[in-house]
C-alpha cells in the first residue's frame, strides 16, 4: 500500500475536551474518510506509535488504526465503526502509553483476547480474534472512541500526576 498522497496530521495533547468525547459512527465510507485513514496510518508511524483513533486528530467519528508489528512487514489495520464482540475473562497487564500523553507509560489491566467487528476501508464487514500486544491496542484505540484514555484506568493520585505533566508538555509545546 503506497501513501503517497497521505500528510501527518497533528496529534492532541491531552487535556483536550475532544479527548473526552464519544465519537459518531460512519455512517458511508467515502474516499475522503480512507484518505484520512491513510493520514493517520503516516501520522501513527510518524510519531511513532502502534495505534491512533480519529479523536486523537480532532475527527470524532469512529475510526482508528493500528500496526502492532514491531519488526518485518508492516500490517496496518484500518477499522471503522470497530466494537468488541466478546473478551475472554482472562487479563493481561501491559505497559500503555498514548501518543496523546507523550513520555508516560503506566500498567493497564485489560482483557487477554478480544473478538473485533468493524467495517474495512472497502465498506466490507470484517470480524477477528486479537490477542497479546493487538488484543490490548485494539482495545486502547476503541477506548478513544468512547471518550476514554488509558490514564483513566489507573488510581486518581496517578491518573492526577500524569495529566498535570501531560498540560505541562502541551503548555511548553504551544510557547515554542
């Protein structure tokens, strides 16, 4: 896949009130929306990351995209509408982070497997059990679509600390 025409799109800070929000579905696949899912496949790469969510751009509307592989071809996934079909009862703790809250990790607790339906770019239903470091992405990214960062997970102490340095970031940013 060539993204010739894709552009880097710049990425929120959190606190961003469009961080908070839930995202409307696509209602038609238009070619403007798979540029965008381009865009944010470049962007994602770009900063680097694993994954990114249309709110994270400022677009709430239901799409993100992802790419857990970390060495030999890249597999970037384009999912709209994307919703969790099913998670198993056991969890996996990875260490998250979000492009959206540069330089913080912290361990988050979620389903170890999750069933996936979502829409591809071809506006064909598409359906698929994710596990490991996908399971964890897919549900990271879907979470941004309802509003919900991965800080949220974690104690009001931390979840307080980490925000107070992400405004800081986004503050130092905007000055220069």
């Amino acid at each position: 896949m060539a993204y010739v025409s894709a552009m880097l799109k710049p990425i929120l800070i959190h606190p961003d009130p469009r961080l908070k929000k839930l995202c409307d579905p696509v209602a038609d696949i238009s070619d403007e929306l798979r540029t965008l899912a381009d865009d944010m496949l470049e962007t994602m790469y770009d900063a680097p990351g694993i994954g990114l969510a249309a709110p994270q751009i400022g677009v709430l509307q239901r799409l993100i995209v992802m790419d857990c592989v970390k060495d030999g071809d890249p597999e970037p996934v384009v999912m709209f509408n994307p919703e969790i079909l099913a998670s198993s009862d056991d969890t996996n703790v990875y260490e998250e982070g979000c492009l959206s809250i540069p330089d913080q990790f912290a361990d988050v607790t979620r389903p170890k497997e999750v069933r996936v339906g979502w829409i591809d770019a071809d506006g064909n239903p598409q359906e698929k059990d994710f596990d490991g470091l996908w399971a964890t992405c897919v549900q990271h990214e879907i979470d941004h679509l309802n509003g919900k960062l991965f800080i949220d997970y974690l104690g009001p102490m931390k979840r307080q600390m980490m925000t107070r340095k992400s405004a800081k970031m986004k503050r130092e940013r905007n000055r220069a």
